[in-house]
C-alpha cells in the first residue's frame, strides 16, 4: 500500500550556541530517518519500517505512518563538529 508523503510540523529553537530542530514522526524508529544539512536547509526524511504497519485491523486511524519529508531554511549556516 502507497502512501502520500506527508509534511512535518517542526519547533526550532535558539539555545546559546546551539539550534535544535524537533518533528514528530509516529511510528519511526531513528534508523527509519535521514537528515541532510546543506548550509541553511535541512532535509528530513522518514520511511516506513516495514509492512507489518498496515496488517493489523485497524478500527481508528487518525495519524499515518509515513513516508515524512521536509525542507526547513534555517537563519543561518550550521557548521558540523
């Protein structure tokens, strides 16, 4: 079964010499998600973990599995430590 990319809702936050960028994506574990930086866009991208997700008998479905992908332009340059 196919599924539509979904956009994710994002919170950036300023923090001393730090940005952290939050998105929710239910049903992904961290190996399920790639991020890309490239000067003041970050990428992010989430699949699917298997089809096991879609067997069950589901009787609510009010939030999707994935696939999850964003594009956020940032204030400024990230440098990678």
């Amino acid at each position: 079964m196919e599924h539509q990319l979904q956009t994710i809702p994002v919170r950036i936050y300023d923090r001393d010499e730090h940005i952290i960028l939050a998105a929710p994506m239910p049903g992904l574990e961290p190996e399920n998600i790639s991020i890309e930086i490239e000067g003041t866009k970050v990428t992010i991208k989430g699949e699917e973990r298997g089809p096991r997700q879609h067997s069950a008998d589901v009787i609510v479905d009010e939030w999707t599995i994935g696939p999850y992908y964003r594009e956020v332009l940032l204030h400024q340059s990230i440098g990678l430590h």
